[in-house]
C-alpha cells in the first residue's frame, strides 16, 4: 500500500508500567483492524506510547485515528478503575 497521508500520536503516561499496560492493551487490534487502505505501527518508549497511522487517503487517515484514539481512551478508563 503507497500512503501518502501519515500522522504520528504520542502519549506520555506518569510510569512505565502504564504505558506498557497500555500498549498491551492496543497491540492485539493492530493485525486485526487494518484495512487495504489504513495501517498502523505502535511502539512504547520507556512512559511514551507512540502509534503511526498511515493511509491513502484522508479519509481512511481519519477514520484510522478515530479507531486508535478510541482504543487508547478506553484502555487508559479500564486502568483508571484499576488505581
């Protein structure tokens, strides 16, 4: 797939084992929901979760980052219970 259209998401968690928890969490959906014309890499640096989306269009760009920023809102809410 040729993506021109890319944005890149960063998120910064207060430890190290939430952004983990939270990677955990969002990497079992990258195989499972990326399409012929949405892909998406996801990678953790120590407190920083890191996700890029990439598309052929803007609309699949769109469509991608809604996805990916409402997987990560709702595993971000489950660990909130967990405190």
């Amino acid at each position: 797939m040729t993506a021109p259209h890319r944005t890149h998401l960063t998120a910064e968690y207060d430890t190290v084992d939430r952004a983990r928890a939270i990677e955990r969490s969002v990497r079992p959906e990258i195989d499972d929901i990326e399409g012929d014309r949405t892909t998406a890499r996801l990678g953790r640096d120590g407190r920083r979760v890191e996700l890029t989306v990439e598309a052929t269009d803007l609309v699949a760009l769109r469509a991608g980052i809604n996805t990916w920023l409402t997987l990560r809102g709702v595993a971000e809410r489950s660990l909130a219970g967990r405190k």
